[in-house]
C-alpha cells in the first residue's frame, strides 16, 4: 500500500500545476483516502478536505458530495 500511497502523491504533486483542477482534486481525493486507508488518518482528513475545497470552488457539487 505504501507505494501506492506514494505514488497518488507524486500524482497530485503533478497535477497542482496542471490547468487541469478537476483531476487535480480527483486525485486529492483519491490520495486522502489511500491514506486512510494506510492508517494515516489526519493527513487523509487533510487531503480529503482539502479535496472537497477545490471540488467546491470548481462547482462540482456532486463531486465534493462523494467526499
């Protein structure tokens, strides 16, 4: 699980200076909850939050539901 931990977050790592926010915070979401479920649970809350801020801001409404 480790390496997929680390391997969402060098995706995410990419894809914040991407023009692309919308897989950006898809990818934010998926790296929280790869953290939880490594049993890292404040940086996932982080991560998933965070996630639900940008899905928000970007008016994917739906999409921040699921988080």
């Amino acid at each position: 699980m480790r390496r997929d931990v680390e391997a969402l977050r060098h995706a995410t790592a990419l894809l914040e200076r991407s023009p692309r926010r919308f897989l950006f915070a898809d990818a934010e979401g998926d790296y929280g909850l790869a953290l939880l479920a490594d049993g890292r649970r404040d940086a996932g809350v982080v991560a998933l939050d965070r996630a639900w801020d940008r899905f928000n801001a970007l008016g994917a409404t739906s999409d921040a539901e699921r988080i």
